[in-house]
C-alpha cells in the first residue's frame, strides 16, 4: 500500500468519524443559540444602515452613522466635499433629560425622524411618542406635538382595507374659482352657488340603482364637472368571531365587507355636465363594460377633454380613454392588451406631460416592462423610449424642460438580474447613462434641485456603501460611510451565498441564497428547508446586505441549510418568466425550485436533499401546502401559515390579477382545499382567527377537506392572531415541527421548563 493511497484512505475514514459522531442537532443548546442569534449579532456592524436625508431644498445632507464609541450624527457638504458632526449630541442629551426627565445617553441618542431645517438652525425629532424641537444654537428643547398614533385593526370603528368605498358619502367639492361647491342630494348631483348662496340641480337620471357619485372632478376652468353615475354591487360580507378578547369572557362577532374572485364589482360611468349652462353632456357606457375599475381621472389645462383609466375585469384589457368635455365623445388613446394578465398593481406607471400632452406609458407588450412615449392627442406611439432585455422598475422623475427621465431598472448589467441600477434618458431613447456603476442593489435619494443623489448599494455578501454621486453622469462626489463587519465576521457569521442555476427550460438562470449556520461543517450533512414565497406580484429573495434574515438564520442554527429561490411566475424578469403564473398559481415555481436545490446539492453534497422542509405566509401559506400536495416526490415536510389555500377564498384584486375571470376550472385545479387527498409528508396548519388579509376560513377549508380525506396533519389556530405565522410561539413550533420530521430529534419537552 503505497502512501498517497494509504493518506488517502485516512482522510476518507476520519471524515466519515467526524460525520458519523458530530454533536446532535436540534438540541436546547441549539434552540438557545437560535434564538439569541439576533442579540449575539446585534451591534456587530459599524457605519452600517446610515439612511441618509437631505436637508429641506440645499444640497446638504445628515445621516446618523453608528460606530464602536457610540452614535455620530453628520452633516455632509458635496459642494464642500466635508464631513463634520451636525450638532452637540452632549448638549442636546442634557436638554432633553431635562425636559423629559429621562437619563438620556450622548453616545447612544433614542432619537428618531430627526429633521434640521434649511438655515441650519433648528432641528426636529420624534422621541418617545412626542416629536420636539431643539433650537441649534441655544440647545432648547421644546415639545411639540404626540406622534401619529399606529394603525391597528378591530371592529371598534378601525378602518377595514378590502372594501368598495361608499360612493354616497362625502363633503362638497368647492371649484377652482372658490365660487361654487358640488354635492349629491337624492341620488343626484347639486350646485351650490357659494356668492348667490342658491342650489342648482344638474343630474335628473340618479336613483336608488343607479346614482351619483359624491367623488368628482371639477375642470381647471371651473366651467365643466365630471360625475359619474354608480350601479353599486352586492356587497361580500365575512364574519369573524373574536374567541378571547381582552377585557372580557365571552366572545366577540364583527363582519366587513371582503369581495372575492367572481363576486359582482361596482360599475361607474363618467358623465360631464356644463356648469355655467347647467347641461348635462352624456357620455356613451357601451366603451367602456364589464369594469373592474375606473380611476385617474384627468382633466386637461383648458378643461376641453378628460382622460381615464379603464382596467376591463379580467386584467387582460387596460386602456387610457378620453372624453371631449364638449361633445360627451368616448375614445381610446393608449390600447394596452395581453393574452394573459396585464400587471397593472405592479409596473403601470403614466406621466402626462402637460407642455406638449405627450403621454410616458409602460408596457410590457415587447416581453419586457419598458416605457413609451405616446402623443397624448392622437394615441399614436411616437418612439419607444427604453428597450432591451432588461426592464424598468420605477421612474423617479421626469423633467419635461430637459426631456429626460430619471428610472430604476434591473437585468442590464452583467451578474445578478435582480439588482436594481438607476439610469438617464432622453424622452426619444437617446442618451441612456447609467448613474449608479458599482455592482449592488442601490437605492438612490435625490437633492431637491436635482444635482446631486445620494447612492447606497450593497448586496447579501457585499456590505454596504454610501456615496455623493453627481446626478448628471453619476460620477462620484464623496464618500459618507462604508460598512465595517470585522466583529461580525469574528463571531463566525457567513455571508449568504447567492446560487444560480437552469430553470425548467434548461436556460434560463434561477436565482437564490444559501444560508448556513454558525457552527457550519462541511462534513455534516444537513437537512435542507425552503423559505417560499410565490407570489407573482414581486421577487422576493433577498438582495441587500443583513446580518440576519430573520427566520431562516434561525432555523439554520438548528442543523438546516435553508434556501430562498425566485421561480419562473414570480415578477421582476421577462413577461414570460412571469406568465408561468397565468390561471396557475399551484405551479408557483416548483420546477425550477426542485431543479436549483439538486444543482446545489451536486456541488455541494452537504446538502441533504433527501430530506426538505418548506415554509411560507399568505401566499407562501399556499406554496407550502402545495408543495406537499403538487409535489411530495421531492419535499417531506412544510409548515404552512396563514395560507390562501383556495384562491376563490382571497381577497378579489389580487387573484383576479393572476387567476383571471371569470372564475373558471384553473381555480378548482390550483386549490390546496380541492387537491387536499393528495397529501403526503408531514403538514402543520398555522391559522389566526382574526387575520385581516386572507379569509382565515380558507385554512379552515382546508382542515376540513384533510379530515374527509382521512389524511394526519397537525393545526395550530392562535386565537386573537392576525396575518402572521403565530408570533413567537408559532415560530417556535414551526421550530419544533423541522426538528422532529426533518432531523428525527426529539424537540425539547417545553412543558417542564420555566417560562
């Protein structure tokens, strides 16, 4: 036996010891370091999350940067290039301890939202539920008003988000000239003619069915007014049943109005009315049928025409249409149609340029969501202004002097597709300039004048950087703070990996992360668990820089490898990357999802893709029940929280969006409730009876087809719960529930330890 073969052999053996007799997983010494991951990181990170402002309309900036010593807060000057502190911290501490009466700490400020005024002068800032004002000069303290209390739902009067508004309801519209006021009165719209103090009834047509909205638009000119004519829809009502309120013992019952896919949506139907002749202009309904909404009304600068926006029920059909305010003629001025959806909740963006009555439109009607450039008057496209295999994610501005556009847009530039760049260019398409060059996810912030912008980039791996960047090349100005992880990176923290690997189609690149815990050894294999998300409204695998990313560090402590991957139907790529999620929200990316995780398996045998866990909330509530129903081949175990299990149950706007109308088989196909006798592996149900988001009877649903069809799952209904995965304890038992089924351990017995 020679030496190489004999060493050779060696290391094979002591590996297979060192994995054979490696400390047990999921044990309490696990859970502790778990849950006190955030608490051991914390403070781990210096000049980190600066969040940089500018100061009113000067091009100076103040960003708090936290450092080993303490907290410092900066005042920046580009044209300068200087950095100095913004104020005495000692003084403003003393100030206000005194005014509080609390011992306030200089080097660690409890301030937040703080505000200093052009003049340098005064500032503002919110401490504990109060916003104070501090004079710069003699560090006076003085307090000024409560902050805005936090919104919280409850059925004590708090306002109830998926509901149609009531159109009857509202205060009198007064014109532009000051002179007039509009209101409805028996179902009809009214004059009130503010100097003559007398009434004029303009509709006669309004009545119980069909009436009069109190929302109108009054022309610039004050001459016209457009009001629309209302068929209510019968309202979908749900009811829940509070089981433990606070402050007493029996239980608590509120209902609110929540539509759902195929219920009936109100109809409007714009009419313009002739103020000063008090005539009604009629304006023709057949253009405009089946709605699901009309909105965006606008009035051109001499109050000759009004446009709108049209979105057809069914999101296949969305147009901007015009009324001439003289004739009551309907017309279209920009067509927008699509085979599948058309994604008007998440890249609809219209700018109308008032100087020429030019329209900026985006479209995704070349595959890819890019902006266009319409003749506001005739409809006719005069030039594609963006282009490319890449696609805009957001304008920031447009300025009409210069005509040119300011946007965010991600997969131009080589490496990750995801990331997010800020450009220049031309209304014509001409003069593309890429203003943010360093390889991250930036986000931009820019003066009020526009000449310069503050840039912070990072990615998962890369911490980040803050810059002064000129806003007309992008080329820097001066450096404010760059991230420093040295103590991090002692503590045996690791970045996140981000893996690529081909989709279903064999080219298209999937991506996502690899999260790993502290103690990670690579001879160890480890059970591996998806964190999943489907919803083709965004992308959701993370891109900027974090010490932790909640929950899936957690657990990775535990003795899992997690994993978050963006599949084909999810947003931000190609139109047809995202058309996977046409009338088939069940496929919600598995394809790619199972092929990425054996790619990262076979470079990495660690992974123990024999064993895979899944879990998700709302919509990722529904991926991972799927994943056991759709696809238990590949996935063993999921916990599922708050899930829309059956997309007939959820909200109306956002399946209709994907799922499309009328309700037809594709909802019965991708159904967690229909499908439930396919289940496999090991489910637990996490449900709050109070979830404000997803009908929490769609959890129910699916508890009660898994019971006819015979099937073992576990249910956890918390009551008094909103739309969460539980709360601490959910989290805990979802824990529990990975470290039982996946790891074979046996959780700790919770019971016997003291809380």
């Amino acid at each position: 036996m020679n030496k190489a073969f004999a060493y050779g052999l060696f290391s094979f053996l002591l590996a297979c010891m060192v994995t054979l007799t490696a400390g047990a997983q999921g044990t309490e010494k696990d859970y502790e370091r778990a849950n006190g991951l955030d608490r051991q990181l914390s403070g781990k990170v210096w000049h980190n999350d600066i969040r940089p402002s500018w100061i009113g309309k000067t091009d100076l900036l103040v960003f708090e940067d936290r450092t080993a010593e303490g907290k410092n807060y900066i005042l920046a000057d580009p044209a300068k290039k200087t950095l100095k502190k913004a104020f005495d911290a000692v003084k403003l501490a003393e100030s206000l301890g005194k005014v509080t009466g609390d011992t306030i700490k200089a080097a660690d400020l409890p301030v937040r939202n703080l505000v200093i005024a052009d003049d340098l002068k005064t500032m503002t800032f919110e401490y504990s539920g109060w916003v104070y004002k501090c004079d710069l000069k003699k560090y006076a303290v003085t307090k000024e008003r409560e902050t805005r209390r936090p919104y919280t739902w409850g059925g004590d009067g708090n306002r109830w988000p998926w509901g149609f508004r009531n159109e009857l309801i509202g205060r009198p519209d007064t014109s532009p000239d000051k002179k007039m006021t509009a209101f409805i009165r028996d179902y009809n719209l009214w004059i009130r003619n503010l100097e003559e103090k007398k009434e004029y009834q303009l509709s006669c047509d309004g009545g119980i069915g069909k009436y009069y909205s109190a929302s109108v638009e009054w022309s610039p000119d004050s001459r016209k007014i457009m009001a629309y004519l209302v068929i209510p829809a019968e309202k979908h009502m749900i009811t829940y049943v509070e089981s433990s309120p606070e402050g007493q013992v029996q239980p608590k019952s509120y209902s609110y109005e929540y539509p759902k896919p195929g219920d009936a949506v109100p109809q409007y139907f714009p009419q313009i009315f002739d103020v000063a002749e008090r005539k009604h202009i009629v304006v023709d309904e057949t253009m405009i049928p089946n709605q699901y909404s009309l909105n965006n009304f606008r009035w051109d600068s001499l109050g000759s025409f009004l446009t709108f926006e049209y979105n057809k029920r069914g999101h296949q059909v969305y147009r901007v249409m015009r009324i001439d305010a003289a004739t009551g003629k309907m017309s279209v001025i920009i067509d927008e149609q699509s085979p599948t959806f058309i994604d008007y909740s998440g890249k609809r963006y219209r700018y109308d340029v008032k100087s020429t009555g030019e329209i900026i439109w985006a479209s995704e009607r070349d595959g890819w969501n890019h902006l266009w450039l319409y003749d506001g008057a005739t409809g006719k496209v005069k030039n594609q202004v963006t282009s490319g295999e890449w696609l805009v994610r957001g304008v920031v501005s447009v300025d009409e002097k210069e005509r040119n556009i300011i946007f965010r847009a991600s997969g131009r530039e080589k490496g990750d597709p995801y990331l997010i760049h800020y450009y220049r260019i031309g209304f014509d398409g001409s003069g593309l300039t890429h203003l943010t060059p360093a390889d991250g996810n930036h986000d931009a912030l820019f003066s009020a004048d526009g000449k310069y912008f503050i840039d912070t980039w990072s990615r998962v791996d890369l911490p980040p950087v803050s810059v002064v960047r000129n806003s007309s090349d992008g080329s820097e100005v001066m450096k404010l703070a760059e991230a420093d992880v040295k103590d991090l990176l002692a503590t045996g923290w690791q970045y996140p990996e981000v893996f690529t690997a081909k989709g279903r189609d064999g080219v298209t690149d999937i991506w996502g992360v690899i999260i790993r815990p502290l103690n990670f050894d690579p001879f160890r294999k480890y059970p591996v668990i998806e964190n999943i998300y489907a919803g083709p409204h965004s992308s959701f695998v993370p891109k900027s820089f974090r010490t932790t990313f909640s929950n899936m560090n957690s657990l990775a402590e535990l003795g899992f490898i997690v994993v978050q991957i963006d599949g084909m139907g999810t947003s931000n790529r190609s139109k047809k990357f995202h058309d996977i999620a046409w009338k088939n929200i069940k496929d919600a990316g598995f394809p790619d999802r199972i092929l990425w995780m054996q790619a990262a398996a076979e470079k990495y045998p660690y992974l123990g893709i024999d064993r895979v866990g899944v879990y998700g909330t709302s919509a990722g509530g529904q991926n991972s029940a799927g994943a056991l129903l759709f696809h238990p081949e590949f996935y063993d175990v999921a916990v599922s929280s708050c899930g829309c299990h059956d997309n007939r149950m959820d909200k109306i706007w956002w399946n209709e969006q994907w799922m499309g109308w009328p309700v037809d088989q594709s909802y019965i196909e991708s159904s967690n409730v229909e499908n439930a006798g396919k289940l496999k592996g090991k489910l637990l149900l996490i449900n709050g009876e109070m979830d404000n988001n997803v009908d929490p009877a769609s959890t129910t649903q699916l508890v009660n087809a898994l019971i006819k069809a015979g099937k073992d799952f576990d249910y956890l209904l918390v009551p008094g719960m909103q739309h969460s995965s539980g709360g601490a304890y959910g989290e805990r038992r979802r824990m529990d529930f990975f470290v039982e089924h996946l790891l074979g351990v046996k959780p700790p017995d919770w019971n016997t330890k003291e809380k």
